[in-house]
C-alpha cells in the first residue's frame, strides 16, 4: 500500500501491529479497557476504509435536506455552504487527505478548507444552532458508515 500524502511504502500490517501495541499500552495505563467497545476510534475506520466517504457524503445531504450537487457546486448560499464546511471540517479530522486533496474533492483552493475548518470550531465553542445540527448530523452518520465491525474485520483480514 502507498500513502496517499507522498507515495512511499506504507506496511499495512506493521501499521496495524503499532495500534494494537499502542491499545495494550494504554489498556495497562488503565486508560483504555479491554472491554471498551469503541478500541478503534472513528478517525482509524475512517482511515482504514475511505471508500466509504461518498457513502456518508450521500446519507448526510439526505438528512441536511440539501443536494449533492449543491455542495460540490460553486454555490454561496446559506444552506449550501453550511454543510460543505462541515464535510470539509470533518473529512480533514478524520480521514488521511491532505487539505488540499479535500478541496479539490470540492472544487476548492486548500484555503477554504482551512477556513471551514476554523468557522465550524469557532462556531461550535460559541455553540451556534445551525453549525451544531450539521455536526450533529454527521458525527451521527459516520458510525453507521464506518461501523466498529469494519475496523475489526479489516484487521482480521490485515493480521
């Protein structure tokens, strides 16, 4: 497997080999316990299978009532922009792209996922209602996608 950032050799297995290690670390820290069912947080399923994004893309402009089109279209409007900056901001936590291979998924300059970036945190420490729905809804979305059997199975697979 290559990295998506900058090419080179990634070895999936060793990958998975050091967040297993790093999950008993933490298990014998008394941080994370053994029976906790969430030992893969959302970022690593959504890192180990990104196929799934237009999936969750999909799922959340039907529940946000807007069209896909629409985000990805040079709109400007409320309703558009709203949930295209939480996509970006939750794509840019979560998955392995790079800023820049975020905004050209949008038709975007690497500047406005910066700046969506730092608009839905602003918005979410001051807790504005709107920004809150959208977040909501897709922080509500992404485990449906990337249930925690994935990451599982995945690893399975990979070990």
């Amino acid at each position: 497997m290559k990295c998506p950032k900058c090419g080179h050799k990634v070895d999936l297995n060793r990958t998975i080999k050091k967040l297993r290690e790093h999950d008993a670390k933490l298990s014998r820290l008394g941080i994370l316990k053994p029976s906790n069912p969430e030992l893969h947080p959302l970022h690593i399923r959504v890192k180990l299978n990104p196929d799934k994004l237009p999936e969750l893309i999909a799922r959340f402009c039907a529940r946000a009532q807007v069209q896909t089109d629409d985000i990805f279209s040079p709109s400007r409007l409320k309703e558009h922009v709203i949930p295209r900056h939480v996509l970006m901001w939750f794509l840019a936590e979560n998955s392995h792209h790079t800023l820049s291979a975020i905004a050209r998924m949008f038709g975007r300059h690497h500047a406005t996922v910066v700046h969506a970036k730092k608009s839905v945190e602003r918005s979410v420490s001051v807790n504005d209602r709107l920004i809150m729905f959208h977040v909501d809804l897709v922080n509500s979305i992404a485990p449906i996608v990337w249930p925690q059997e994935t990451t599982e199975t995945s690893l399975a697979s990979a070990g």
